[in-house]
C-alpha cells in the first residue's frame, strides 16, 4: 500500500477515536444546558425548595457546595503543598519515603464511598463531629491530599536541579532556593493539582454521603457543626428518591452544578496561564 | 613562603565506592590564577566543588581531610555554609540563568543576602556587569529576561552573578566551554582583571586555556595530583611523564 495512503488512514483513524472521546461529552453537556436552560431563572438558584422539593429554587444546595468546596480548599491546600515540599524538596529517598510515595499514588484511585465510609468512622462517630460541615470537609480534604500531592510533586520534580544549585551557590539556603526559584516554576503544575483535586471534591456524592449531606434542609447553615445540602446529593436525591419530581428540575440542577465546576475552572485556568507567562526558561 | 588563600589537606573523595580524589594537597595563592586540568574523571571539577561544599548536595559521598579558606577549615561544624558560599563564589560550564530578568539575576545573591538599599545594588549591579565586560552591551536592557541573551552574554552574566555577592575567591568549572572564541577571549581577558581583587581558581576547557591563564597549575590523573608548578615552567617544562604525554596530546 502506498505510504501516503497508510498515512491517510492512520491520521483518519485518530480523528475518528479523538470524536469518539469529545463526542459523549459535547452530547451531555448539550443535553444538560438545553435542557436545564428552561428551568433555571433567578428564583431557582436563589429560592429555598418548598412542595416536596418540587417547587422553589436550589439555594442551600448551591451555598453548600460552595461551603464545601472553599473548606476542603482551606483544608486540604497548606497541608497538601507543604507536605509536597517536604515530600519532594526534602525528604531523603529512603524505602520509607518510597512507601509513602506509593501509598500517595494509590490513596488517588481509592473509590471515593471509601473515603465516604472513613469519613464516617472517623470524623462522625469516633471523632464525635456527628454529620456536619466540619466532618465532610475534613473528608473531602483526604480525599483531595493525594491529587494534590501526586500532581504537585510532578511539578516540582520537573524543575531542573541546576536552579538549586545555581541558587545555593550565590549563598541561598535551600528554602530560599525554594521559595524564589523552585516554587514560582513550579506554580503553574501545583494549581493544575489544586484544580483536579477540588473539581473532583465539589462533584462528588459519596464522600458527603454520610458525613454533611442533609437530605432536605432549606436553612443555612450556622455552625461548622450543622449539615448543609450540597448540590451532587440533591441531584442524587431529586433523581432518585423523590417519585414525581418534573424532569426540569432535575436538569436544571445539574445545570448549575455543571457551571459551578466549570466557572472554577475557568477561573484556575486563568490563574495557571498568569503564573505561566511569568515563567522564563 | 606566599600566604595561601584556600588550601586542601590530604583530601580523599567518594562517590559511593569510587574514589574521585586520593590524598591530595595543595595550597592557592590569593590574588592569582590557579588553573586544575587534566582528563576527564580526574578529580579536578570535585575537588572545585569542595572548595564551595557545593558537593555536600549530593547524597551518598564521603570525604577526609580538610579545606582550609584563611586558615580555618570550612567544614568545621561552626561554619554556615550560606555565608562560605558567599564568599566563595562558582561559575558552572553552562551558562544556566535564573528565571527572571538580566537585573534580577544579578542581584539574586544580593536579595537572598538580605541586602535591601536601592542605591548599593544599583551600584553593585553595574559595577558586577561592568567587570564581567558585558556593561556595555546589555545596559539599555536590564530588565529584559535573562533567557534572551546569546550563550556568550549569559555565561558573563553569569560570572557578573557570582561577583555581584564580591566574593574572595572565583571558582570556575570550564566557564568557555559553551562559548565562540570571541566571547571565550571577552571572559579570559576579563580573568586577568579579576585576579587583582579576587583569588581565581578555574578548570579550563582545553590546554591552551589553561597556558594563557594560568599563573599557577594543576595536573590531575584519575584522581591524583600528579604536578603542581607555575604556569611558565608546567607547561613548557612538565616534570612527570604523564604531564608531559598529556600537554603533547599524546593522550586525554
């Protein structure tokens, strides 16, 4: 076969398999806003659910997961970049960091019900938070640590060693070698990190399942000790356990879930591209 | 006998179970140019990157004897090896600039010195450039990124980073060997120069280098001093064979 022809065909080979992998997603996400579009007005994402959950808006749910999603970032942001620093920077390689390593790596693939049930066990009941912001946050957090850390530790590794010792031969200490050169290099990869842990944290329903997810509960919440509804459980739950609930609610959710994610999202990306044109090398 | 600026005391160097340097002393007159060549492998770079404890980085390496700068030995307990380096400054064989602009590469060492006036680092900063002989070209546009400029201009940019912290002694590991031979001659001419305020020590990246440059030199062979002479007499009249075979080019 003439090699032009091979190439032809291979290059029309991957485009097909790059459309089968966008394809579903633009086909859902289509879905979501078409049909979503009609039930979302003011009222909805500003309004308490009343009649069943069938009537009103989605607000506690939406103010939820924002509570949620800013607490796992407190949480779950210091511990994750310092413990990279440590883990990347200045920790010996010994079986023992490599163990750790390992461990980080898996911890990322755990299911998140896992991190769901430990939740549960640890914070709710053996830590006596009882179902509560304080307890889904914290399990969110685990839940978020090893993305985080896995992700950033790449990107720290992938600056070249010769920056520290350029730096620690004009008399730096190796935290300020760290702190002005390593850290700004590496900013860009540690927010890629930042981001995919969080995403996956405010979309996730089993992880609040049984830690801070209320199923109905139109005030907000007061206290790190009160439950909130989170908008991935009520969309579980209006999907699920509500018989008769209008179809357009229900997209409608997942509409403004989907542009919860998204904007946050966006708003990294634009972080990440400020912290990159500053990078030079 | 000369007061010796840095002198190494039957230093023996490991990494893991190689011996990179076996048992060798030496002493480095201040204000001078001392030259170590040799073969690759010889020990000639480690032996540079003691004198700093540049190589206290690396994991898995053992060392004996002692590095004495005026005197007192650098890996004594009590020394802070930030203020060591300071004083005793390195140029690497690639010209690797910070991320960053020309202006605060410069002033990098500075900034992590602590020092904060405006005026002195303004000062500094041109008066580094200037000695670097690469002022001149680059003064309209400092606060350009470093990663612009030509090979040639960030090795002197370079070698302008490490006096900026006015350091006593120089190290330089093969500073030309990435260079043309006319940035080559910019930075040996400037060499000469330097050597009236600081004490230069350099591994250079061939024998006609380290002739033009050298007041005094170093032969090293897999890890041995072989000779150590003035420049004027090692190179014309080598004593040891092996000095001999390699200045001839009969091997290395």
């Amino acid at each position: 076969m003439d090699r032009y022809v091979k190439q032809r065909m291979g290059f029309a080979f991957l485009t097909a398999c790059a459309i089968a992998v966008v394809a579903p997603i633009l086909v859902v996400i289509g879905l979501i806003f078409i049909e979503g579009a009609k039930a979302v007005s003011l009222e909805f994402i500003s309004a308490v659910p009343y009649g069943g959950m069938k009537e009103g808006g989605i607000f506690p749910a939406i103010v939820g997961t924002l509570i949620l999603t800013v607490g796992t970032a407190l949480a779950s942001i210091p511990v994750g970049v310092a413990g990279t620093i440590y883990l990347a920077e200045y920790a010996r390689d010994t079986w023992m960091t490599r163990a750790i390593r390992l461990a980080i790596v898996n911890l990322a693939g755990i299911p998140s019900i896992v991190y769901g049930l430990f939740g549960l066990g640890m914070f709710v009941l053996f830590l006596h938070m009882g179902t509560s912001i304080l307890a889904g946050v914290l399990t969110l957090a685990i839940m978020t640590l090893p993305v985080i850390i896995s992700t950033s530790e790449e990107a720290l590794r992938a600056v070249p060693m010769e920056f520290r010792t350029v730096s620690a031969s004009l008399g730096g200490t190796r935290w300020q070698g760290i702190r002005y050169i390593v850290l700004p290099q590496a900013m860009p990869g540690i927010i890629t990190g930042i981001i995919l842990g969080l995403l996956r944290a405010a979309g996730e329903t089993a992880p609040i399942l049984f830690t801070v997810a209320a199923f109905y509960l139109p005030q907000l919440p007061r206290s790190p000790f009160d439950q909130v509804m989170a908008l991935p459980y009520h969309l579980y739950v209006i999907s699920t356990q509500v018989p008769g609930m209008p179809m357009s609610v229900q997209y409608g959710t997942a509409l403004v879930l989907l542009i919860l994610v998204l904007s946050m999202n966006l708003i990294a990306t634009v972080i990440r591209s400020y912290f990159r044109r500053r990078r030079q090398w | 006998m000369v007061e010796k600026k840095v002198s190494a005391e039957n230093i023996n160097y490991f990494y893991g179970g190689n011996q990179a340097l076996r048992d060798v002393s030496l002493g480095v007159p201040a204000h001078s140019v001392t030259v170590f060549f040799g073969p690759a492998g010889g020990g000639k770079t480690t032996l540079l990157r003691l004198i700093n404890r540049l190589n206290d980085m690396v994991e898995n390496t053992r060392m004996t004897g002692r590095i004495l700068l005026d005197n007192k030995n650098i890996y004594d307990e009590d020394v802070d090896v930030a203020i060591l380096r300071r004083r005793v400054g390195m140029v690497f064989a690639l010209p690797l600039p910070l991320p960053g602009t020309i202006r605060e590469n410069v002033t990098y060492g500075l900034k992590l010195a602590g020092m904060r006036d405006g005026h002195r680092i303004a000062e500094i900063l041109e008066k580094s450039l200037v000695q670097a002989a690469i002022w001149d070209e680059i003064k309209d546009r400092l606060d350009s990124p470093a990663s612009s400029l030509s090979g040639g201009q960030q090795q002197r940019l370079c070698i302008a980073r490490s006096l900026a912290l006015e350091p006593e002694v120089l190290l330089l590991d093969e500073p030309t060997s990435g260079l043309d031979p006319i940035s080559t001659r910019k930075v040996e001419d400037s060499l000469q120069e330097l050597k009236q305020l600081y004490t230069i020590i350099i591994v250079p990246h061939s024998i006609q280098q380290a002739a033009r440059v050298a007041d005094q030199a170093a032969f090293f062979l897999m890890g041995d001093l072989i000779e150590y002479r003035p420049g004027t007499e090692i190179f014309t009249t080598p004593r040891d064979k092996r000095t001999e075979d390699y200045i001839t080019g009969r091997f290395g």
